[in-house]
C-alpha cells in the first residue's frame, strides 16, 4: 500500500512523460481530484513544515509533530503514538471531501 502511495505521488508529480498522462488516472484512482492535490500538495513542498501554512502538519490537537507550548498542551499527545490512526483516517475522508468541493466550486464558475 505504501509503494501504492508513491508511486500516485510521482504520478501526480508529473515526473516525467509517462506520469504526465497517468496523472489524472491515479488522483481518480485516490479518490482525489488532481488539481487540487496538485495545489495542496505543491504547497506542501513550497512551504514545508511552515506552521500556520503547510496543511500537512496542522494536524493538533490531535497529533504534535513537537512539544507545544505548556499552557497549549494536550492529554492526547501523550498517547498519539496509540491513537494517531483515528485522526489520520478522518484525513482519508476530509481530503475527499476537500476534492468534491474543489471539483464543484470548478464547474460552478466554468473552470471545467
């Protein structure tokens, strides 16, 4: 599954012309719209790890990539080594969530 998930990353990438037109394929085959993983992730790496700003790590008050300030701090982040699967599969479902209103929001203003 994780080999899977590479190889859809390099796809959507467009890393060279064999990616180029299995792009749309393998957003499809996500469940992702390649246009907006294409923005949100090109984002990602433009701004990695930048708080406030890479949705990728904005993932507290569930899961700490680091020790928050004190008076921030949760009870669950000293079990999200036990936990870190629930928040994660809720992403699987927001993302495609994300995607339908991206694709909506396109054919609402003629982007299609």
């Amino acid at each position: 599954m994780t080999a899977a998930g590479w190889l859809g990353h390099d796809f959507i990438h467009g890393v060279d012309s064999f990616t180029d037109r299995l792009r749309n394929f393998a957003g499809l085959a996500a469940g992702l719209g390649p246009t907006w993983w294409s923005d949100k992730h090109n984002k990602h790496h433009a701004l990695t790890n930048e708080q406030g700003v890479d949705e990728d790590i904005a993932t507290d008050p569930f899961l700490f990539t680091w020790a928050p300030d004190p008076k921030d701090d949760s009870p669950l982040r000293k079990i999200q080594h036990l936990i870190f699967w629930v928040p994660f599969s809720a992403l699987f479902a927001l993302w495609r969530v994300d995607t339908m209103q991206v694709v909506i929001e396109a054919v609402e203003n003629k982007r299609v």
